[in-house]
C-alpha cells in the first residue's frame, strides 16, 4: 500500500501505485508480484527454508525483503536485505540494506555499507551524499538543543493513520485505515482495511468517517479545502472496474447542505498517480504529487492554475530544481509563504525528512531546509501542518500535527503533535577576523556505470565522476572554459545574480547542458560558505550499438507518433542540437507474432514516422536513417506462442544507434 499504496504514501517503497484486488495465491512470488505483501511474508519464509540452491534463496530473499520494507517494517527488511546479498543476489541487495539501516537510524552500520556499495559499484561518488547524511544525522541526533517537542496523539487507531488537515480550528481530518472503514474488504498490501477519510473532534477525542460523499470501498485520503470550505480535493484510487488503476484527484463543492459527487479534475493524465493536493491561499493554485515523466524523476511536486474564467488549466508544471529532485517530493502544505514538504533526497536523514522554502523576491523557491530531529527521524516524516488562528502557550512560536512511521508509535503510520519553542542561546563566540561570505557552486561532470560496460542497454548501477571533461560557463556578458578535476568537479565562485549556463564536453561522449540560477542568492554573512552543486551528465557513445528509447509505444497496426511518445523524441532531438556532428539511425522492432513482410513493412513505416518528427523539429535529413526490422531482431527469443507478454513488449521496441 505505501502509505496506503495508494496515493498518500508512496513513500517508502514508490513503485507503481495501482490498487491490488485480492488474488488467490498459492507461492510467494505470486503474492509478491500482486502486492499482497502481508500475504507474501508468510508463504516466502517457508519457501526459503525449501531452496534447493543458493541463487534461489537469494531471490526468494530479496523478495521477502522487499515485502517488510513495503509493510514498513525496517529490521527485518535489513536481515534478508543482508542474506539476499550473502546469497549472491547482487549489488541491489546492498543498496536497499543500505538505504534500510539509515532509515531504521543505524547510522554507524550504513556508513558501512555506503563504502561497501561505493566499492561494488567502482565509485565513491555515488553515494557521498549518503553518507554524509548519516554522518549529519547522528550530529543532530546528538545535540541536546532541540527547537521542535512532539507528542504521539491520543486518537491514533494502531492501524495507518495520517496527512491531517483542519476543517475548523477543533476539528481534524486526516486518514486512516482503522477497521471502521467504509467495506468489508481487505487490502491485502497491508491485511488492513482500504483507507478512508475521518475527522476527530480534539476537545472530546471522539473519531467519525467524515463524509459519506467521499469515503467509497475505494481507497481515498489527503483531503485540503480552500480557505472558505466551499471546495475540497483529495485522492481516490481506483480498482480498475470503472476506472484505471491510479491514484486520481477529485474535487467536490459545498452547496450549503451537502458537497457536489466528486469529479476527476481536468490536468489528471492517464497512467500516472496523483496524490497530496495543498490549495494555495486564494485557492488558485493547486499544488499536487505525481509520477510525470516530465518532472525530475521519481514523485515531484507539481503546481497548476486557473484561468480567467476559474477553470483549471488542463497543464500543470512541476516545480523547479531547488524543490524537485531525481528521488521522491511528496506531501506540499503551506504556512503563510513557507511551503513544507516531504523529500527522501536533498539532505534526508532517513526516508522521507520534512523540509521548508519560500518564494524570493525574484520569484525562485530559496534553499530547502531540513527541520532536524525530532520532527525528522529515520522513518519516514510527513504532512506537515501548522495550527492557524489558535492562541499560542506563552514561548511556544508554533504549534500542529504531522505523521510519521517510526518505531515509537501504535504501529504502521501515526499522527503526532509538535510545538516550536525558540532554541536556547548559544555562547557568544569571540571575534575574529575572517574572509567575507561568499556563495560557492560545485559542478560535477558525471558518466553512468552500468552493469555492462559494452552494453548501454543494461542496469545503470551508479555514476562516476568524469576528470578533465570541458566546461564551459557564461553568466551576464562573461563567458570561460575550464576542466573538471580529479573528483568530476569545478569549485565556481558566484560573483553575481545571474544565470549560469554550462556546457560539458569530453571526448566519445555526448555534450549536454546544466544551469543554476543564482538570481536572488546573495552572500549570507551568517553563513560565510554557501555550497550548492549541480551535476551534469554525459552518455558515451557507442558506436553502431542500438539504444533503446524508453517509452515509445504505437497503437495496434498503426505507425503515427503518439503524444506519449513526444517527450522520448524531443529529448533525443536536444541530443542531436547538442551534437551536430553526430548522425543515427532510428529502428523499429516488431514481435514475433505475425507474417515476416507485413512485419516489415509496418516497422519501417513506424521507424519513418519518428525520423518525420525529427526532421518536423528542425533535424536534418541528411543525419537521420530511418529502418525498419520487423522481427529479425528480437531482443527475446522466447517460443513466440509461449512468450510472456512483457516479452513481447520487449521485443516491440524502438531504438537508435550513432552509425556517425
């Protein structure tokens, strides 16, 4: 369920939110691949006791880890992480030990495992952030001086509960997966119910469902109203009996006696989740949670607006770089101009960290900034909410609620009380001398490391810095060309507000492209070294070596260019911009069903279809090759009559290779 799975949580394991009905299993690889996690762990113990060898313990392993770590239970997660690795699973067993011994803060033991991961992988680069987080959160662990007080709250159910939002100044809605929920019907991620939306009356305690119009025997939560309580918006996932298995926003409206039926609001794409709505003041905006492939990898925070006539605009946009990144945002609320929100990247000290920034002056988002233990911890902290309009104890500057699963709590996800006092003052240090402050960019030029070195198709399990790549940089009227050192990296000092631009380049490597706004960053003397970083990174080039262009798919028997299929091209298209010198051609592969000609024919046209839409964008002709191999290459030689269907997809692809 993640976080029910569903659309709140995605936070600790975050692969595709579709909602499980209840399989009949009989092995645990079946429960596994159907999500019935609660299912899995008892049938995988049994089964690992059974392997005949010792790769299938490992794999059998992996899976019962991956099932704890989806019931969010960390210890036994790290135990059969650890004994997939000593069965020779591989590389992503370490890496997933790793990431659970810093979530369930074992700091000491994740340290350890990072540099044995960095070792594995043949980069200490990959992972520094890491450990330089471990190393941060046992800091902040440690310090005595604690600005936040947390209390677990006493309506807490022992099942998940979580994401709490005030419909008045007594009144919470949060939700929850207690047995009172709407159906009869268990979610077999969790063996719980399917999760609803409640409210709790905080003088009385008592707990109800909150509305008939919204909780179904569908799971639905995260509910946010605008500011006058006439329009609310939350998540509902979906079945698949009337809808498609994803996690969607609704929005209903108040009439004066009753809210609207719940509608799918307009933005909301097929095939990708969305979740974790926060309405902006003036209830404009709408701030949200999704998987789009146009963010920057992994869960982002996307923003989308109404227009003159108060409808939403069907286009929304992610947010930028300083907010977003290639892990996982999730869970945006506001205070006044402070957005809060959730990230298992950027400086987490577990899973997911609650973190804050606001807009400057120019517009841009400032520096995020972790709020530190206690209302951090190494399980996964989330939804943040800041009590309004309520009288504040005498040195308390704020007070509210947000969630979190760590091991203290009733169990699964729990909703907890904060109040913010001001910190005691540090001693006065004495004065001294130093250099004035100064904003410091490290720009790294990184390269992928895959599984293969000869096979750009195969798993990407890190990246390595790239020494002597070229930089080149303009900012205002300035322009300067540089070399990375031996770690990738090129320490820039900021000498104005302005943006920079930088190109990389390294020979047998694909040039790309980077950028950091430093518009409305000044020097903080406070903090006398301000240290930001981006990376850039560059493909090699395999030469005459197909590549496979993720995400390209064609209707039944047709060759035109789906919309889905746009951003793959476009993305390939700034690679050629980048790279005038380069020419390729662009394949297409057919499955092993149907007659060898027609086979042929139709990929050769699918093929023709992309390469028009690279020259319709400005591409040359005279660089593009389109050809068509129907089924003379398959990538999976499988009996075509027994042939899964993942296999055929497989088989079913589009490719391009440099052939200059």
């Amino acid at each position: 369920m993640i976080r029910f799975f569903v659309f709140l949580g995605l936070v600790s394991f975050l692969s595709s939110c579709n909602a499980v009905s209840a399989v009949k299993v009989r092995d645990g690889k079946t429960a596994y691949d159907t999500k019935q996690y609660s299912v899995a762990v008892k049938l995988l113990r049994n089964e690992i006791r059974k392997a005949d060898t010792r790769l299938e313990r490992g794999r059998l392993s992996f899976m019962l880890a991956e099932s704890y770590k989806a019931l969010q239970q960390s210890d036994d997660a790290v135990d059969w992480y650890l004994s997939a690795y000593d069965n020779s699973y591989g590389v992503d067993a370490l890496k997933e030990m790793a990431y659970m011994l810093k979530k369930a803060e074992r700091y000491e033991e994740a340290i350890v495992a990072f540099r044995d991961l960095s070792i594995e992988i043949g980069s200490p680069y990959e992972y520094r952030k890491d450990i330089t987080a471990c190393e941060l959160a046992k800091t902040w662990k440690e310090d005595p001086r604690k600005s936040y007080q947390t209390e677990l709250t006493g309506f807490n159910s022992g099942k998940a509960d979580y994401s709490p939002f005030f419909a008045d100044v007594n009144t919470l809605i949060f939700t929850s997966d207690r047995a009172s929920s709407t159906g009869d019907k268990t979610y077999t991620w969790t063996g719980n119910q399917f999760s609803d939306l409640f409210q709790v009356d905080l003088i009385s305690g008592n707990v109800s469902p909150f509305s008939k119009d919204f909780n179904t025997d569908f799971n639905e939560g995260t509910l946010v109203m605008s500011a006058d309580g006439n329009e609310a918006f939350f998540t509902r996932c979906f079945d698949g009996k009337k809808e498609d298995q994803y996690c969607k926003l609704m929005a209903a409206k108040w009439n004066g006696n009753n809210w609207s039926k719940p509608e799918v609001l307009p933005f909301v794409k097929p095939g990708q989740n969305y979740m974790h709505p926060a309405i902006s003041s003036d209830g404009n905006t709408l701030y949200f949670t999704t998987n789009d492939p146009e963010g920057y990898g992994g869960y982002d925070i996307f923003r989308v607006s109404r227009n003159e006539a108060k409808r939403w605009e069907t286009i929304a946009q992610p947010l930028s770089a300083a907010v977003n990144t290639n892990g996982n945002e999730q869970f945006p609320t506001f205070h006044k101009d402070t957005l809060y929100f959730s990230s298992n990247r950027h400086s987490s000290i577990g899973g997911l960290d609650i973190f804050k920034t606001y807009k400057m002056a120019n517009g841009a988002w400032a520096p995020v900034i972790n709020l530190k233990p206690p209302l951090n911890s190494g399980a996964d902290d989330f939804g943040l909410l800041i009590a309004e309009g309520s009288t504040l104890p005498e040195g308390v500057l704020q007070k509210g609620f947000f969630s979190s699963n760590r091991l203290e709590g009733l169990g699964g996800d729990d909703i907890y009380s904060f109040e913010k006092r001001p910190l005691p003052p540090l001693p006065i240090p004495p004065v001294v001398e130093t250099e004035p402050a100064k904003i410091i960019l490290d720009v790294f030029v990184v390269e992928k490391i895959y599984d293969d070195p000869l096979n750009p198709n195969s798993k990407v399990l890190g990246r390595r810095p790239l020494e002597a790549a070229e930089l080149t940089f303009n900012f205002g009227t300035e322009s300067k060309t540089v070399s990375t050192d031996v770690e990738g990296r090129y320490e820039l000092e900021i000498e104005g507000e302005y943006l920079y631009e930088f190109l990389a380049f390294k020979t047998d490597y694909l040039r790309n492209t980077g950028e950091f706004n430093a518009q409305g960053l000044k020097p903080d003397p406070n903090n006398r070294d301000q240290r930001y970083e981006i990376e850039i990174e560059l493909d090699k080039i395999f030469f005459d070596t197909e590549i496979v262009l993720e995400n390209i798919y064609y209707d039944l028997d047709k060759a035109f260019i789906r919309d889905d299929a746009k951003p793959t091209l476009d993305a390939l298209i700034a690679d050629l911009n980048l790279n005038p010198e380069i020419n390729i051609e662009l394949s297409s592969h057919t499955d092993c069903r149907g007659g060898g000609a027609y086979n042929l024919d139709l990929s050769q046209r699918r093929a023709q279809s992309a390469v028009d839409y690279l020259e319709s964008k400005g591409i040359s002709e005279n660089r593009l090759t389109a050809k068509g191999y129907g089924k003379t290459l398959l990538k999976n030689d499988c009996v075509c009559t027994r042939c899964t269907e993942e296999e055929h997809q497989e088989n079913r692809r589009t490719t391009f290779k440099v052939i200059q």
